[in-house]
C-alpha cells in the first residue's frame, strides 16, 4: 500500500508530534507499506531514514503554522502516487488545505485524520486573548473539512470523540479511538531510581508552568526537581531556580537523553491544562515511572488506579499533596511505577496497537466510494 503522511511539523521543530508521526510512519514501513511524507521545510530538517518531502513555505502563522502557496502544484504528483493520503494532527492549515483539495475534485482517495491537538474551550484562562481568537475562527472554518469531509478520524484520546460529534456532527461510524504506543522493548526499566522528579514540556502558560513555585515547596531539597524543555517561560523558571537550587532547567535534550533521565527518576508530574494523550505520561509508564497529571484529555485512560494520580483539573493543592506524598513512600512510589509498566506493555505496544490501526485503514480504503 502507498501512504501519503501529511505532517506540517517535523524534526527538529516539533518534538512530541513528529515522534509520534515517525514511529506510526514507521511502522507502515514494518508491515511492508510505502509512505512518503509532506513536512514543511525547516532549516536543519531531519529525515530520520524515511522518505521525507519538504515543502517551500512562505511564514508560520503565529509562529506555528505554515502557510504555503499554490499546495496543490507542489504535492500533485504525490497525490496521484498514494493509495490513502493520511493528515496527521488536525492544528494546521496545510491539512486542512490537502482535505479541501479532494472536495473540490483535485484527487480523489481515501482520507484518513489522525487526530492530535485540542479541541478543549477557548474560554480556558490559559489561552492567550490572540489565541483564543484564532483558535475560534480556525475551529469554526479551516478545522470543519478535517472532521467533515474525511473518511475515517483515529483520535489517541477517547474524551475527543464526543466533542468531536457535538462540535462537527460527524457521524459515529467515522470515529475510532486508538491509543499512542511505543516500542516496548526499547524501554528498559532501570531499577536504581534516584531522588528526581521530573516535568517535559514547553514552557509556556499552557503546561502549567505558572504552577511550578507551588510544587517545588513540596519537593524536598534533597530532591531534584528536573525540567526539560524550553520555552518563552524560562525566564520566569531560571528566576524560580534562584530561590530554589534544586532545580533543575535542562532545556532541550535528544530523545535518547530525556529517555535515560527519566528512567532515572522517581515521579513524573504534568500540571497541564490542555493535553490530548501526552508522549510524557506513556513513556514515563514504559520506564517503570509512577505520574501525577491533571485529569485532562486522555489521562484518566493513560493513569489507570495503581500507577500514578489523574488529578481533578486544576486542583493544585491537590496535586501537591500527591507529590508530597510520593516523595515520602518509596515503597507504594515503586509498587506504583512496577503497575505503570505492566499497563503499558498489556495496552501501549506496538504489538497490541498497530494491528487496530491497520484494520482502520483497510476497512477505510475498501468501503472508500469516490
């Protein structure tokens, strides 16, 4: 089968998503698939040994989105060359673009959203008043064809398939829910954790870095509170790391880094306001790491009872007392994450996952009617 990926954001850009991109797209590769895929072109792109076409653009709109002219002559011919063209995150234009496109009779395939991103309201505090108005107008017209006018819509959280139906009136038979995965057996748990609690993520409002002064007062100061990431917050955590020198601001790190850390540390925490199914969470799970994370998105699913703590959003004395909790039990901390791991192994490999993916996609490209 040929399978066209539409991903705007790719190495080294995006991290979170263009992992996830590149592991499924992967493995399409495994299971004897050929995929080519569309990315923006960046300066230092990596293509990570799969067939990767990057695409000229002109801006990114806010920073993020990258806006093309003329699309449709630069990836024509790569229309005409798939079986099943694929969009993967439903957050920018250049998807939106590429379903369009069918609509108006330029191709005529099977059209497969990967659902990433947040359809969560923007009246939330944590959205910037920018941001909250184009995040309105883009949900309310660009967004409608990638829920609308496509054949099949695979969301890794299971809270976005309802909104989906209420917000877009999509029709329950082109929904699926599909958990993120990993490679489990590159995960090796190292038993010896240290005295380390540790967040990823950008630093921005909406990863609940403003809660960062309340959690570290419940990190002892023989721990390490370890951040990585970076962000246009890291002033306001370089002037938190003056008050307090355990912690620790690592900035961006290779994946293989981040991996060994967090496979040395204790507890991971993620006081985020808005997530879909965080990379984070899973891969501190395969590492035997116990999370506490507000109960947002796909968490409830990803932090079943015995390996962490869902948090109701946005109880952060709540959240704190966890913390301060975990820290102080090394044997429930450790019996926790040992529960992390078997969950994912039973419901977050590869193994278990693909299988369902594949299903989708070929129930999808039989019962496609041009």
């Amino acid at each position: 089968m040929k399978i066209l990926m539409c991903c705007p954001d790719w190495f080294p850009f995006s991290a979170g998503l263009a992992q996830s991109c590149y592991e499924l797209c992967k493995q399409f590769e495994k299971q004897g698939h050929q995929v080519k895929i569309l990315v923006a072109k960046d300066q230092g792109l990596e293509e990570k040994g799969l067939e990767v076409i990057a695409l000229p653009y002109i801006t990114r709109l806010l920073g993020r989105n990258p806006l093309f002219f003329h699309l449709y002559q630069k990836i024509k011919d790569y229309l005409s060359w798939a079986d099943v063209v694929c969009v993967f995150s439903y957050m920018y234009l250049m998807n939106s673009s590429i379903v369009s496109l069918r609509k108006k009779g330029k191709y005529s395939k099977p059209l497969i959203h990967f659902y990433r991103g947040s359809l969560e309201s923007t009246k939330q505090s944590h959205i910037g008043v920018l941001t909250h108005f184009a995040k309105k107008i883009y949900d309310h017209t660009f967004a409608k064809p990638l829920f609308q006018d496509v054949d099949a819509i695979i969301s890794n959280a299971k809270p976005a398939l309802k909104t989906i139906q209420e917000k877009y009136h999509t029709s329950p038979n082109k929904l699926f829910y599909v958990k993120n995965a990993l490679t489990l057996k590159e995960y090796v748990v190292q038993k010896k954790k240290e005295k380390r609690v540790i967040f990823i993520g950008r630093l921005i409002k909406n990863k609940g870095v403003y809660f960062f002064p309340e959690i570290v007062k419940h990190i002892p100061s023989d721990w390490t509170f370890t951040i990585i990431d970076d962000g246009p917050l890291k002033n306001f955590v370089e002037a938190l790391q003056k008050k307090y020198p355990n912690i620790e601001l690592l900035g961006k790190v290779s994946h293989e880094k981040l991996l060994n850390i967090l496979n040395h540390s204790s507890l991971l925490i993620l006081p985020t306001y808005a997530e879909g199914s965080p990379r984070a969470v899973m891969e501190a799970s395969a590492c035997g790491v116990p999370s506490i994370a507000f109960s947002v998105g796909d968490v409830p699913h990803m932090i079943p009872q015995g390996t962490g703590y869902p948090i109701p959003p946005f109880d952060i004395d709540l959240f704190c007392k966890k913390i301060g909790y975990l820290v102080t039990h090394p044997k429930e901390r450790e019996e926790m994450g040992k529960k992390a791991r078997v969950f994912a192994e039973k419901n977050l490999d590869w193994n278990i996952v693909y299988p369902q993916i594949e299903k989708i996609l070929q129930k999808t490209i039989k019962e496609y009617k041009p």
